[in-house]
C-alpha cells in the first residue's frame, strides 16, 4: 500500500460547537480513530475507520512528535483485515468524531465534532511555517489555542469521553 511521509504544522483551537450548515464545508467524514500501543520514545500510533461519501477506508499512521505543534507523519491505506488486526493492540477508548473540512480566506480548516459534546469541538489548522498567522471565520467562536495542552488531545479526549471544560464539577 502507498506510505507517505511529511513534515505536520498544526495548531488546535477548543470551540464553541458551530453551526456547521453555515460553514462552505467542502468535505466530511465519520471517523473511528484508535490508539495503538505506541512505538518508541515521542512517536504514536493509530488506525482509522474513514466513512466519506459512503465509502469506507482504513488508515494506519504513525507520528514522531518534534515539539508540539509540528510531527513526522507517516501515513498508509490499510486493507479491513490488517485493520481488525491492528486493533487487537488497541489501548484506550477509540475516538468517535466527525470531520469537516472547509475554507476559509485560502486556508483549509478542519473541524472535529466529538460524538460525546455538544458545547465544544477542535478547529485544527496545517500550516506551512510555525509561526504563520491565522485568520479565523467570524462565524466561529475560538475559545483558546490548545496545541500544547495534552488534555485535548485526541487520546485524551477519548480516554476522558468529555472536554475537560465538560468534567468540572457542577454545583
């Protein structure tokens, strides 16, 4: 199967949870995503279960982090039953989100919305340099930058099954 290999600058924003008939979505996905046992030192490991367009595809990955916000992604189409096996290495809760992908002003946002939230999702921006400027639709309500926070990681969030703005204790 086709591997490929890039250098990843992405930044994260928690959100208000959108009203995603009023964004120009080009794209969207159902997404199973699934942590794997990890490799060695700062690299991860997941398979995805991609539904778009009523087609259904698996994906293996394997990220090497440099800092934060940028990553060596190593990416390749899997067949369902390399899928199923790589499942038996499995750890944590998968992730149940979709994606949706638009633009906005030349650059390509994706907007994850979490199966478990309906106040917050995570607006995600590839970018070319680390410190390229971000100009956000006015039609979203950015709450903070979370690129560097661990607890809205994808892992995380599914471990958690909440936002940790959704975990606080309510009186």
């Amino acid at each position: 199967m086709k591997k490929t290999e890039h250098l990843e600058i992405e930044r994260k924003f928690l959100v208000e949870y959108p009203d995603t008939d009023i964004l120009d979505v080009r794209r969207s996905a159902s997404i199973l995503q699934t942590y794997l046992s990890n490799g060695e030192g700062d690299s991860q490991r997941r398979v995805r279960r991609i539904i778009e367009n009523g087609f259904i595809t698996y994906k293996y990955t394997e990220k090497h982090f440099c800092s934060a916000s940028v990553r060596v992604e190593n990416e390749r189409t899997i067949s369902a039953d390399e899928y199923a096996e790589l499942l038996k290495q499995s750890k944590g809760v998968p992730v149940d989100k979709t994606r949706y992908a638009f633009d906005y002003m030349g650059q390509m946002f994706e907007l994850d919305c979490y199966s478990f939230s309906d106040r917050f999702a995570i607006l995600e921006l590839e970018l070319l340099r680390e410190k390229q400027r971000i100009l956000f639709p006015d039609n979203i309500n950015v709450l903070r930058e979370v690129t560097s926070d661990h607890a809205y990681s994808n892992a995380a969030l599914a471990d958690a099954g909440a936002f940790p703005d959704e975990r606080k204790v309510e009186c």
